[in-house]
C-alpha cells in the first residue's frame, strides 16, 4: 500500500498504530491539525485504505501512509521498522495505541489469544521505542505516546486480570522510561483514558460491566485532543474526564486491596467467558 502524498522534508512525521479505528484514527486527524504527517499501521488492509484516504481528502497536502500489518506477529516490529528505515524515513512521534483485550476467568481463556494480546500489548511497542529511541536521543528530539488505560492504575482486575496487567505494564514502563530520558529532549507521555465511545464498547463484553454501564462514554476526539496536546507539552501522564481522574488517583491510595475489591465490584455484570473485542482502541 503506498499513499499519493510524498513526506514533506520539513514536516515531522507520526507513527500511529492501530491508527485505522477509534482513539487511533481520532489521534490521526489531532496529529494532522498539528502539522504532522503520518504513518498508519493496521491489520484490516481495507479499513486501513479507507482511513488514509479519508485523511488525505480531510487535509490536503498532508501526507497519509498506511501499512498493513499484524503487530502481533513476533517479527512484525522489526520488519515495520526496516521498512522504514529503508524509505528513510524518520518518526518524530511515536504513538503505541494499538491493542487487544481479553475478558473472562484465566483458567478458560485462549492460550494463543492470550500470547497475541501480551505480544500486541507490551512487547510489540516496548520494541518499537527500543528501535526508533536511540535516533530520537540523536537528534535531541521526539514524542513517545502509550496508550495504556484507566485498568493501569488499579493493581488487578477481576476476570480482566491479563487485560489490565498489560496496561498497568504500559503505565509503569512509560513512567520508568520518562525518568531516564530527562534532558535528553525525548518525552514520554501514558494516556489512560476510561470508557470510550468507540465500538470497543458495543462489541465487547465489558459493556455490559457496571464500570460501563455507570461511567459516562467520553468523546474519542476530546480525549485525543487532549492526548495530543499532552504528548506535545512533554507531560507525563493523561487522563480525561473528572470521575476517572479521581479514579485514578484511588487506584493508587494505599491499601490497594481496597480498590482491587472496589474495581472488581465495577467489573461485575458479564456473563463468564465473555471475551473483547480482537482489536481495541
């Protein structure tokens, strides 16, 4: 797949994956209002296609480049960033949002779902930092942004235990990450929204949970306006909308126990076995 507008030289560039849908795609329209020109990476090659070129239509002259690829497939890191780096092309920002859940007791879930999810989760964009950093450290320059997830902040979660794992993995790897590029002029930032109005919520199973069902859905463009401009800014950690906030901060209070056993209360209202959706935002 290739785009119909050159890069320009001047015009620093985005990677976003899981850039064809949801959060992604509404990252994608933020990074382009702010100059940027993109990269897309995607496993639905069609939905993909479509998204590039809506964007392009949106904004004329910016440049839309979408690769297909499954990035929880072991090699997939690797091979986007040779493909890359053989066009010569440098990312200036780089934007971990793609991912994948799974919802239901451990002892029933799918091993290889579950080896996809830990690979598409926390290995494929801890990888891809560990790539594309050292360039960025080069130049004195560049924008790490994780998606992670308000499940980050809470140290486990009911028949979500792999899911939120994964998450509080990306929280805690961008915080780590941060402190060590101080004055390097790179800067990590972990945006840990809550329920979305994405159709993550209508395919997957937590919607029927009480954290779904009682949180109001937050507006996917205010979120990634405000991830955008946090990313930008160099801030440490995003988390949009009041409630969350103050969840969050619960989720951290010492003891813990209480707000395991407080999400876990949140959690409940799925049938067992229940799982989400392949792909989420």
């Amino acid at each position: 797949m290739s785009n119909t507008t050159s890069h320009h030289a001047d015009r620093p560039i985005a990677l976003i994956t899981g850039g064809s849908r949801g959060i992604g795609l509404a990252l994608a329209r933020q990074f382009l209002q702010h100059d940027h020109d993109l990269i897309l990476v995607a496993r639905d090659e069609t939905t993909l296609a479509r998204a590039a070129e809506d964007l392009e239509r949106e904004y004329p002259g910016r440049a839309v480049t979408p690769i297909s690829l499954d990035l929880s497939a072991a090699d997939a890191p690797a091979e986007l960033f040779r493909r890359l780096q053989a066009k010569g092309i440098q990312i200036d920002v780089l934007v971990n949002n793609a991912g994948v859940g799974d919802y239901g007791p451990f002892a029933e879930s799918d091993p290889d779902r579950l080896s996809a999810m830990m690979r598409l989760n926390m290995q494929a964009p801890t990888e891809l930092i560990r790539r594309f950093l050292p360039a960025m450290i080069a130049r004195g320059s560049g924008r790490i942004l994780n998606v992670a997830s308000l499940t980050a902040f809470f140290s486990g979660g009911t028949n979500w235990s792999s899911y939120v794992a994964s998450k509080h993995y990306m929280l805690a790897f961008s915080r780590g990450l941060r402190g060590e590029l101080a004055g390097s002029g790179v800067s990590v930032t972990a945006l840990c929204p809550g329920p979305v109005a994405t159709d993550f919520v209508q395919r997957s199973a937590v919607g029927g949970t009480r954290v779904y069902r009682w949180l109001s859905k937050l507006d996917p463009n205010a979120v990634a306006r405000r991830a955008c401009r946090a990313a930008m800014a160099g801030r440490a950690v995003v988390v949009s909308g009041g409630v969350n906030k103050l969840l969050a901060f619960l989720g951290e209070l010492p003891p813990r126990g209480i707000a395991r056993t407080v999400f876990a209360f949140l959690l409940r209202g799925n049938a067992s076995g229940e799982t989400l959706p392949e792909r989420v935002a």
